[in-house]
C-alpha cells in the first residue's frame, strides 16, 4: 500500500511554565503563547465576524520550515467564537487562523534553545500588555489600580464580577504586590478559555495494528458523532431526535476516515504539509477553491487538520448551542511569505457530518 507518511498529534497533560512562548510550544488551549512577542494582532482582528466578541485560543502548531532562515520558527494559530450561534454547518466563519515566523536570530529569544528552568526571568511585558483573561493584545487598563491589561470591554466585565473586584482594592494599598490572577474567568458557568494541552507530534503507525478491531474503532466513533449531533436530548422535538438517532448513510468517505483514525483513535490533528485532508464525508464538494495568499498572491496548500476528537478533551459542553465541528482543514501560503503584518491570516475549511 503507498501513502504518504504523515504525523499525527495527541494530548498531554503538562505544566503551564512548560508551555511559554520560549520552549515553542505546539499546545491547545490556555491562552496564546505568542511568537513574535511585539507585533500581536489587535483586539479588531481577534474578533468575530459574526458576533463581534473577542475571539478565544483554540490551538497552536509549532511547524518550521526548515528549508528557510526567515521561518526558523514558525507556528500557526487558531482561534474560534465560543458562542454556539456563531458555529454553522460547513462554515468556518467562527475561526480564525493567523501564521506567524522569525528567523533564528531575532528580538525575543536567545539563539539557543532554552534550558527547562521554572525560574528563569523572561519579562513578557516588556514587549506587549496582554489582556489578564484571555492573553491576547490589551490596549485598556483597570482605571483604578492599572495594574491589570484587557482586550474588551466585556472581558474587564468578567474580570471584575469573577475576583477583580476584591484584588483590586489590594493592588492599590500595596503596589508592589505581585500581578497574580488565580482565580478562573467564566461566563454562563463555562471557563471563558479552553483546557489547556501540551500538542504531542509524532508519526503515524503506518499498517493498521492487528489488536485494533477496526469495526469496533468505527462504530465508536460513529456513535460518538451520532450524540454529538444529538447533544442534550432534553428539549429535542421527536422529530429531531430521530433525524439524530437514525443510522447515518453508508459514507465511503467517512469510512475511509474512521478506518484511518482507529489507528491513534485520541489523534486530534494530522499533520501532512502539501498532502491532502482526510474528509470526514464526501456529502459535500463545495469547497476546493482555496484561495490566494492575500500577502504574496501565491499559492496555498494543505498544511494540517484539527480532528472532531479536539472536542472531547476542551469540554465544550454537547448540548445544540455548543460549538463543533467535523474537520478543520488548514491551508497556509506555500512560501510561507514574509511580507504584511507579523501574524498573517491563513485559509481554514470546516466540513461537517450534516450539510
Ligand atoms: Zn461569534
Ligand atoms: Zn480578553
Ligand atoms: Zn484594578
Ligand atoms: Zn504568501
């Protein structure tokens, strides 16, 4: 059998401090680890185009082009609308995927790696105020202690009603008193960012193992988008349910798919630069007109896939108004180009299991 060999990642836990922007990290969650510490994307360009509220981190993949001296680092972010209105079949709407390099020699970092020390002073203020709740760009600041950054209106809200409050009046007796924020941000009962994840990246096993019953692996996973789509069953009309509980049609596609995830079945991304996405359904065809890099006006490729997976380790929640998705296909320019701003928009498209 030929096929490309491809790698895959799966989640592990790992300390936060591991997980700075110093040790380049490829991880989910928690909040940004920048790259390009200075030139953040402003709070305008984080936002949704659907709802306008500030866009949330979902994941970042470390992958370098080794081949050119400017991307010497380099990693592509993704970042998503938590708002399940906002999160549509088959649109990619809710998401935003930004690239970002530097060259080995650059402002931020040593040329050398880093050693694994928690104590090490690495002052990120230095370069940018990031806001205290979700860790992107900060332009505002708390009037009263203006000790703390952030990127809304609404986050400074949150921030206030959740632990601020009490921790203000603290800052403001005692200046000196270390900026620490340990108390979680939450909005509706739900954690404001998702759970954060160390992103392992390593190659995929390349035959089916002979333990995997792949007909058990397969209909595990069937079933598992079958009460994704179905969610909390509580307020469904029966109608609805049994749309949700109804077999779904023999899909050669989506077998294809849930033949070659019972390899790692916890992968939650594939990674396979210039390769081709595994779809998750053939049901629809729509969408392979990828766009121009809007930087350079060359091509884009596939670069990686984020898996349905990813939801079952960020508790979304599965009830109808929570945000989902099949796969998420990255495309990013194939130059990987310099020019443009630091953190440049790439393509994304979400295929669902529904049309
Ligand atoms: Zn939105
Ligand atoms: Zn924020
Ligand atoms: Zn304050
Ligand atoms: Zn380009």
């Amino acid at each position: 059998m030929s096929e490309n060999k491809i790698d895959i990642g799966i989640l592990e836990e790992k300390c936060s401090w591991l997980l700075h922007p110093r040790f380049f990290p490829s991880k989910i969650g928690g909040k940004p680890a920048w790259l390009d510490l200075q030139n953040l994307p402003i709070p305008f360009v984080l936002s949704c185009k659907k709802c306008k509220d500030p866009l949330v981190f979902l994941c970042q993949i470390y992958a370098p082009y080794e081949e050119d001296e400017n991307s010497f680092h380099r990693t592509i972010f993704i970042f998503i609308c938590r708002n399940g209105p906002c999160c549509q079949p088959n649109s990619s709407e809710n998401f935003l995927v930004l690239r970002c390099q530097l060259p080995r020699k650059n402002p931020f970092y040593s040329y050398e790696p880093y050693e694994e020390n928690e104590n090490e002073v690495f002052p990120m203020d230095k370069w940018a105020n990031l806001c205290d709740v979700c860790g992107i760009k900060g332009p505002s600041h708390c009037a009263k202690c203006k000790k703390v950054y952030y990127c809304s209106r609404k986050h400074q809200i949150l921030d206030w009603q959740k632990g601020h409050k009490e921790y203000c009046s603290v800052v403001q007796q005692n200046p000196t008193s270390c900026k620490i924020n340990n108390f979680i941000v939450t909005e509706s009962g739900k954690s404001i960012l998702f759970k954060e994840w160390e992103l392992i990246v390593d190659e995929e096993d390349e035959e089916d193992k002979d333990n995997v019953d792949v007909n058990h692996e397969m209909e595990k996973l069937r079933k598992l988008m079958q009460e994704k789509k179905a969610g909390s069953l509580d307020n469904v009309s029966d109608t609805e349910l049994e749309q949700y509980t109804r077999p779904l049609p023999e899909d050669k596609v989506f077998n294809k798919f849930s033949k070659r995830v019972a390899r790692h079945p916890d992968q939650v991304l594939r990674y396979d630069r210039d390769g081709h996405p595994l779809w998750i359904t053939g049901n629809s065809d729509s969408f392979i007109d990828i766009p121009k890099c809007q930087y350079c006006n060359g091509e884009r490729q596939f670069e990686f896939q984020i898996m349905p997976q990813l939801l079952n380790f960020i508790d979304v929640g599965i009830d109808l108004n929570s945000i989902d998705w099949g796969v998420l296909a990255v495309y990013t320019c194939k130059r990987s180009c310099n020019g443009g701003p630091s953190y440049k928009e790439e393509y994304i498209i979400k295929q669902d299991l529904t049309n």
